[in-house]
C-alpha cells in the first residue's frame, strides 16, 4: 500500500507539473494516431534533446529545427508498420482494429507527459483512480517503449500501480526485471545480465583477465559497469581501472584528458566500454585526441554497430573493436513501407507557426524530409531496434488474441482491463518470422547476441559476425579466424598483469589483485592443483611429487623381497649355516664320547648348536612383506637364541679357567659349584634373563608392521617398528654384556692346555660380531631405507657364523682332520705339559 500511495503522490505532482506549465494547443500530426476498437501507445524519440538546467517544470517541446533522430523515426514506423500488418491480417485479430497514440519522448519530461497522457481518460487530461486501480480505464491498454533505461523505469513506475502493460524495445537494465518494482515491465531486447555475461565469457575466451571498463553516466551504464565488475571478479577477471563518462562530457574536456591518462596508465590491452551511443562518441572523439591506440575495445549493444559511433573521425586507428550486439534481423516489408511513406502526399503535417508550437510532442516537421535515400546509413543498430519494436507490438497482439478468445475465427469485443491483457502477454509463446518470442518471469525474452568485430579492410567501415551468445544458460560461440586483430601477425593480443605461471608453480599475490603475481615453484612433496592456483596442496601420503608438479604420483611401496639377488645371497649363506649346525650336531652325536666333544661342552653342545640353529631361523623373517607374526619373531628369536649360545660360551670359557687355575685354590667352592649345577643354572638363569627382556619388549613395545614415508620421497619402505625401541636396545645390550663376559674369560684361558685353549678363536668370534653390530647401528643411524633388513641380517648372520665358526669348525678339524689329537692320551698329554709349565713358572 505504501508504494500504491507513493505512485498516486508522483501521479498528482506529475499533473500538476506538466499539465499546468505546458501549452494546451493539440494540433498534431495525423501520423501519430489512429482510432482502434483497442489503442496501444507508442513512445519513441523522434528528436533529441539539449541538455541543459531548466527552471521550470515544463514540458519539452520536441518538434525543433536539427534535433531530427533518425533511429528514433525508424522505430517509430516499426510500430505503425506492425499495427498496419495485424489489422490486415484475418487470423491474429480478426474483427478487431488495433488503433495507436504515438509520442515523441526526446526528454525526460516528454517521456512523463506522454506517460501520463497513455493513463488519463480518453480525450481529457483526467486520470480516474479507482479504489483498485487496476479496474481503470485508460487511454491504452499498453505502452511500446521506450528506448532508455532511466525513460523506462519512469514510465513504468507510473504505469505499475494500473498494471498497464509496458514492453520496452531498447531498455536492458537488469533492474527493470524486478518484478516487485516494476511488475507490469516487459521487453523485447535481452537483459544486460545476458548481456554481461556475454562479455565475461568473451573476455574469459581470449584470456583477458587484466582490464579496464568504463561506462556512460546514467543507469545503463553505471548498471553494467557494476554487473561487469560481480561478474568479472567471479570469473577471475581483474579490473584495473574503471570509470564514469560524465552525462556532461564534451570531448577532450579536463575530465576526459583525466581519464585518458589514467585509462594509459592501468597497463590494460583490454578496454570494455558499456555505454550509450552519445557517450561512447564522446568517449572515443576523446580517445583520438589522446592518441590512446593499440587497444581491444569491447562494445556494449548500444554502440557496438552504431555508425554514430564509428564515424568518430580518426577512430579506424584505436585498435580492435569487438562487441555484443542484438541479433541482426529485418522487418520484412518495412522499408516499403517507409518509403510509400515518404513518398505519400497525402496526411502531411498541416503547418502550425513557431508561436504554436504545443507541448502534445505528436508532431515531427522532418519526418518527411527522410527521404528513402538516407535510410541506409541508419545502419544494422536501428534495423534489430526497429525489429524488437515490431516484435513488442506482435506480443500485445497475441496476448489480445488469446484475451479475445479469436482462436475460433471471430474475437469476441468486450471490455478489456490491462491488468489482464498483462497476463496473457507474459503467456505468448509465437513464432514471428522464425524467431520465437516468449517471456520469462522477470519479462525478459530469449537472449541472443551477435558477436561483431569491426572491419576496416573496405572503402568504408563495416563489421563482421563472428560468433553468437545464445541462452539462458549463455552459451558462447565465436569463430576467432574472423577476427583482424591490430597487432603484428595477427595475433591475438594479450591483456594479463603477470604471464601465466609455469606448471607446478603457484602464484603469489603482489598488490591488490589476484591477477598481478609472482611464480613460485611448489616444493617436492606438493603439487598445484589447477582449481586453485595461489597455493601449493600437498600430497597423499601414499604419492610423491618432484619440486614444480601439478599432479601427485603414486609411491613404490618396497621391502626385501625374496626373489632379490641379495636376499639370494643370504639365504644361501642362512640355510648354510643352518646345514652346518645340523651337520655339526650329527657328528658330535657320532663322536659324542670322544675327549674333543667332551672337552667342548659333551651334551651342552646340542644346546649351543640348538640356539644357534633357532636364532638363524629367525633370520627368515626379514624377507618379503612384514607381517605381525614375522615382526614379533625375527628379531626376538635371533636375541633369545644368541643369548643362549653366549650364555653357554661364557660359562663354558669360565669353568676351564676355573678348573684349570682355581680349583685347587679353592676346592670347597669348586664342589660346591659342581654338585650344585653351577654351569646349567647360570644358562638357564642367564636365558631366562634375555627371555624376559624379549617378553617385555614384544608386549610394551610391540613391533609392528610399518609403512615409512620419511626417508625417501618416492618410496614406502615396509619395515617392523622395532630398531629404535627401548626394548630391542636393551636385549642387544644385553648380549653385548654376555659378548663381553664371554671374551673376559677367554682371554683369562689364553694359557690353558693347547686342547683347551679357546682364546684365538672365540676371540675372534667375539670380534666379528662387535663388528658386525656396529655397523649395523652405524648404518641404521644415516639410512632407513629398503635394504635395512638385509644389512640387519647380515650382521645376525655374521654373529652367529662368527660363534660357529669360532667355536666348533676347529672340533670339526681335530675330528674329521686329527683323528690322532682326538685321543685320550693326546689330551693327557697336553694337559701333563701345562701342569709342567706351570710349576717351571
């Protein structure tokens, strides 16, 4: 109710403005009306006004001498043409009349009077405003026109309280479309969002993303320019600098040199222009004068083929001109008629002194002088105007027709509200000429665009379609070998504020637009992913990536396998190990009561060789894929079993240096240790030690199965979590403690009977397995890579060669070799020597 009663308040200032200030004479010319069963109003601007302050309200009168506007007359006949046709015609309106007022709007205050003239009572200057005033009746039941946004938007905020129809064939301001402000708004030229979008898409296609726009003060322009700017930025598409032609503007004046200066300075290739015609000529005559050249100039429809425009003197040397025009097509039979028109002698002007000029702005002296020959260089713009025109006044005659009920041949007259003719125009759904014409919600037609390119290889300007936009959804078509582009070679000119970044190199912003950048390349182990080119993602944990990738790959997952010729390597040298310690423990079997298997350890022997036998078992585990079950063994089976065999080692060296050198010494000890088991109980204590540690190491800290990523960017080792545990250090640890209380005592041995004498040879066992753990840890330390494992056993491998080795290849030698020093009396002998020697010293 609010926004009726702010309509009804402008409706009564409006009357008494223009009503009241204006002269009341109404002669006018016969061309501007024709009495019809229905009347249509037409408003279009048959003459142009001079901008200027008035210090009245009055009415301006538009008929002056040299305001003449061609495009608008073309319009204007567009009209009378389409009306002409559907009377003519028996099957749109058969029986019905359509009869029309058509005024000139050169200016805002004729556009208002004539609006208001459309709304009064028939033949009076008397608006009736009904309780609902959709139930009144004015002059028209709908309005064609008119051609400019700030025009329509008056015309239609005075029309929207009576719900007359308003199709507009020129205005495409999106906010036209809002249907709680204009509800009875429609147009026959595509909304500036298609429009806008349009242009994005064709600045997208070439890759301009670093531009500059300018527009024409006024809501077209201001409008466009901040679509332009939401949908640009959306689209990735940066504005350095934009700008308003003043409504005031004159070319080179102080504020176009300003805006030619900074227009040279923004560094864009890329200008867009959305304005009207007479800016855009200003605009460009301004452009000449600054020598700003070797430039793509993007047009609005307004200008984009309008020879106002391109007969700029000078402008064929600015550069490439693209731009966004309303689909050629032709009213056919229209130029015959205006040219019958012309030729007509009939219903001329009756002539009216200057003194008498009136403010009915139904009447144009020079309408006639348009002769047939200048209708040419109205050019393509006012023909597609003069055709959405046409069209507008074809969508009120179907949605009369559909009102009327004349499908069946005859119309039924009756009265006829506008608020229902409204309704069946937003329904029509026509072919008119091979062109469909159906509104949407917001009253907006199809949209379908031209895309031109000037061309200036002729005598004479003249441009070229090379592509269409056609939608909703805006799809865009363009052919880009059409195009002569200013540059050398023809080549399409660029318009970035930084280049494109080499693939795998991210963009870091510099200043404050996303398209100015410098390039860093993306460290290894991250990639540029193209949806977001300002930061560097990184990868999976199961990819890799070089520095400078745009793609992720996948990690070769490794571990010792078996078939490797190293792991071939040490298996052979494991499962001989494993044959020579069951051939070992079958000879001394043989040879069990011989002295040199006595001398060793007799039955103790199996349980060295035992130990030995289980720890190289665990050798196994280290090959092919970790599993839990080879996680929890290797590494506790090779700890448990070689703790045992130096368990048995250490007590074996310490009972001949005791028997040898203290037991005479202290007998009552050496009894003692004897009847009470000393040698077993020490094994068995000493392995249930280490056993105790492996327990507790498996079930605190637990080797598992894992997958390391760390060391090697292109790789997933598979490995057991187990060389950097508390609890492997201190099982190692402590055979190391057994290692050195072995080599203790038999070192302290070293002087025993030649038969007994183990010092060399578990020395050197002993030696070979420090050796052997400190390289491993030393490797450990610099590199976790896939052969970790085979070095791991490789040092198990040497320590339990070492013990063998060491300990029973010399038997082995004495009982396959010596049979004569496996005797007794060899034994008695050596030993009867050592007592000698030592009584000597």
């Amino acid at each position: 109710m609010s926004l009726l009663a702010a309509h009804l308040v402008s409706l009564q200032v409006s009357l008494s403005c223009c009503w009241a200030l204006s002269c009341h004479d109404t002669e006018k010319s016969a061309d501007f009306s024709l009495p019809g069963d229905y009347l249509l109003a037409g408003l279009f601007p048959l003459h142009s006004d001079c901008p200027g302050v008035r210090r009245q309200p009055t009415v301006t009168l538009c008929d002056r001498p040299n305001r003449f506007n061609g495009h608008g007359y073309h319009l204007f006949q567009a009209m009378r043409f389409g009306i002409e046709e559907i009377n003519n015609s028996t099957t749109l309106l058969p029986n019905v009349t359509l009869g029309y007022q058509l005024y000139d709007v050169c200016s805002e205050s004729a556009n208002v009077y004539a609006t208001l003239n459309v709304l009064s009572v028939l033949g009076t200057h008397h608006i009736e405003v009904q309780a609902n005033p959709a139930l009144s009746s004015p002059a028209a039941l709908a309005v064609i026109g008119p051609d400019t946004t700030s025009h329509a938007a008056t015309t239609a905020g005075l029309l929207s309280p009576f719900l007359v129809p308003l199709v507009s064939y020129e205005a495409s301001s999106v906010t036209l479309g809002v249907k709680r402000h204009y509800p009875s708004f429609l147009r026959t030229i595509p909304s500036d969002e298609y429009q806008v979008e349009t242009m994005v898409l064709l600045l997208r296609r070439f890759g301009w993303v670093w531009i500059s726009v300018v527009g024409s003060d006024g809501d077209y322009g201001q409008l466009g320019v901040q679509a332009l700017e939401e949908q640009a930025t959306q689209q990735g598409i940066c504005i350095a600098f934009k700008d308003i032609i003043p409504f005031s503007a004159r070319p080179g004046d102080a504020r176009m040199q300003s805006m030619m200066r900074h227009l040279a300075r923004a560094g864009t290739t890329v200008v867009v222009v959305f304005s009207n015609r007479r800016l855009a000529r200003v605009f460009f005559e301004s452009a000449v004068l600054a020598s700003l050249t070797a430039k793509v100039w993007i047009a609005s429809e307004d200008w984009a083929i309008s020879r106002h425009v391109s007969d700029v003197p000078g402008i064929q040397g600015i550069g490439t001109v693209l731009g966004v025009a309303i689909q050629q097509r032709l009213v056919p039979g229209l130029q015959e008629f205006e040219e019958a028109y012309v030729q007509a002698a009939e219903g001329a002007p009756r002539p009216c002194s200057r003194s008498s000029w009136c403010s009915s702005n139904q009447l144009c002296r020079e309408c006639r002088a348009f002769t047939a020959e200048r209708m040419p260089a109205l050019g393509a713009f006012s023909m597609s105007s003069a055709y959405n025109a046409y069209r507008a006044v074809y969508a009120v005659a179907h949605g009369l027709h559909q009102l009327l009920g004349c499908a069946s041949g005859a119309c039924s007259k009756g009265r006829v509200y506008p608020w229902q003719l409204l309704e069946q125009i937003r329904k029509v759904n026509f072919l008119l000429h091979e062109d469909t014409v159906v509104f949407n919600d917001n009253g907006d037609p199809l949209s379908s665009y031209d895309i031109i390119a000037w061309d200036w290889s002729g005598s004479k300007w003249n441009f070229r379609v090379i592509g269409s936009s056609t939608g909703p959804p805006v799809q865009l078509d363009v052919n880009k070998t059409k195009i002569r582009w200013h540059g050398k070679d023809n080549q399409v000119p660029e318009s970035v504020c930084s280049s494109d970044c080499l693939e795998g190199h991210q963009r870091v912003i510099v200043g404050f637009h996303h398209c100015c950048f410098e390039c860093v390349p993306c460290e290894a182990g991250t990639f540029l992913n193209k949806s977001d080119q300002h930061s560097c993602q990184p990868c999976g944990k199961e990819e890799w990536a070089p520095a400078g990738s745009e793609t992720c790959f996948p990690r070769t997952v490794v571990f010792l396998t078996w078939r490797e010729p190293i792991s071939w390597g040490l298996l052979a040298a494991n499962t001989l190990l494993l044959l020579l310690v069951t051939g070992t423990a079958g000879l001394f079997a043989w040879h069990l009561d011989t002295p040199v298997v006595r001398s060793a350890g007799g039955r103790l022997c199996f349980f060295m060789l035992g130990s030995l036998a289980g720890g190289s078992c665990g050798l196994y585990g280290f090959f092919g894929e970790p599993t839990l079950p080879t996680c929890l063994l290797r590494q506790g089976l090779f700890a448990f079993g070689f703790a045992i065999f130096l368990s048995c080692l250490t007590i074996r060296s310490f009972q001949l240096v005791f028997i040898f050198k203290f037991s005479a010494k202290v007998p009552t000890f050496y009894h003692a240790w004897v009847q009470n088991h000393g040698p077993g109980l020490f094994v068995v204590l000493s392995s249930t030690a280490q056993l105790l540690i492996c327990l507790t190491w498996l079930a605190v800290w637990t080797p598992l199965p894992t997958r390391e990523y760390q060391r090697f960017p292109q790789l997933v080792v598979l490995d057991c979590t187990e060389a950097n545990s508390p609890g492997f250090m201190l099982a190692f640890a402590y055979n190391g403690l057994l290692s050195i209380s072995a080599f203790a005592c038999s070192y302290l041995g070293k002087d025993l009977p030649e038969n007994y004498n183990e010092a060399k040879c578990v020395t050197f066992s002993l030696l070979l397995n420090f050796v052997s753990w400190i390289a491993f840890f030393t490797t450990a330390s610099v590199y976790q890579g896939k052969y970790l494992p085979a070095v791991n056993v490789l040092a198990a491998l040497s320590s339990l060669s070492g013990g063998f080795s060491g300990y029973f290849l010399p038997k082995w030698y004495v009982i396959l070799c010596r049979p004569d020093l496996n005797s007794t009396e060899h034994f008695q002998a050596s030993i009867q020597e050592y007592t000698r020697r030592c009584r000597s010293t």
